[in-house]
C-alpha cells in the first residue's frame, strides 16, 4: 500500500512538472550572446582604408512587441585613413521573432530585421553608416543562423525542456518553455 501511494505521488509530481513552464529571462539571454559575439572582429576595405571592429555588449528586449525579441549590440571600430585614425562606436538594434527548434533543442531567431544604426560621436554618423550597414548584416546573419540559446543538459530543468517543451511563449522580459508530456 505504501509503495503504491509512493508511486502515486511520484507520478503525480512528474505531470505537475510536466504541465509547469520553464523561462529564460532577458539576462541569461544576454549572457548568452556576448559569450557569442563579443570580441569577433571584422576586417573590411583594403590597407590604405580598413576597418577594425570589436563587437562589444549586447542587450536583449524581451516582449516589448508582441512575440518579438529585440538584440541591440555594440560595437566599437578603428577606421584606418590615411591621414589619421577614426575611433568611433556603432550601435546596431534588430528585431526578430524567437522560436525553439526541439530537434537541436536550442532557441532560434527568424525574421531577423535590422532595426537602427547608430554612431558616436555624431558627427561621423553619416560616414559610419555604409559601415553600419555592412556589420548590421553580418551580425543578422549570425542571429538568425546560429542559436541564441541552447539547452544545457547537465542541468535537469533543461533536460526536462529538451524532453517535454514543445511551445515557447514571448511574455514581456522573458521566453517560456510550455511543458507537455
């Protein structure tokens, strides 16, 4: 009888989990990110005008629009002229929408738009922006074709993710895995 009710239970608490969610918050995307991005350099032009970027930090919007994930990433870029070097930084904000591939048991981004670009110091705006562009696609690529979170499956929350989580749910500052057995 004991044991019986032991199992009961046992079963009872794996459906409860099972019909929890699970969620990633906007800092553990981040994280995530800048572990990916950060410190990737870009060489564009050629010796007489070349390009040295450094993607800095990247900060994640979660839900500010319905379904949408917005990525804004920094960048800093040395333009080599030559007359003297031109130090500035970039700023680039995309938009997208997130979904999770259970396959590969990691979050993707699709539909990834480039948002805004902007410079600092503002006055070499206008000049930055072609470069703005250029690096603007390339990190869009690299967001929309790489995982912007994948699942850890040493820890058994995500496990247990990777096996039941078939939905995912944008709520403002969070992604929510929705668990069905």
């Amino acid at each position: 009888m004991k044991r019986t009710r032991a199992l009961l239970i046992a079963a009872s608490a794996l459906l409860a989990a099972c019909s929890t969610s699970y969620s990633i918050t906007e800092g553990e995307l981040e994280g995530y990110l800048n572990k990916q991005l950060r410190q990737q350099h870009v060489s564009e032009g050629n010796k007489d005008l070349g390009v040295d970027l450094v993607l800095g930090d990247t900060e994640v919007n979660i839900g500010d629009e319905a379904d949408t994930v917005s990525v804004t990433s920094s960048a800093r870029l040395k333009l080599n002229t030559p007359i003297i070097p031109l130090r500035a930084g970039i700023s680039l904000s995309f938009k997208a929408r997130p979904y999770y591939d259970p396959v590969e048991q990691a979050i993707y981004l699709k539909d990834v738009e480039l948002a805004d670009i902007s410079a600092s110091p503002s006055q070499v705006e206008s000049i930055l922006k072609p470069i703005g562009m250029q690096t603007g696609e390339w990190v869009g690529a690299i967001l929309q074709n790489q995982p912007i979170y994948s699942l850890d499956n040493t820890d058994w929350r995500q496990e247990l993710i990777g096996k039941f989580g078939r939905e995912l749910k944008v709520s403002p500052g969070k992604l929510e895995f929705v668990l069905q057995p």
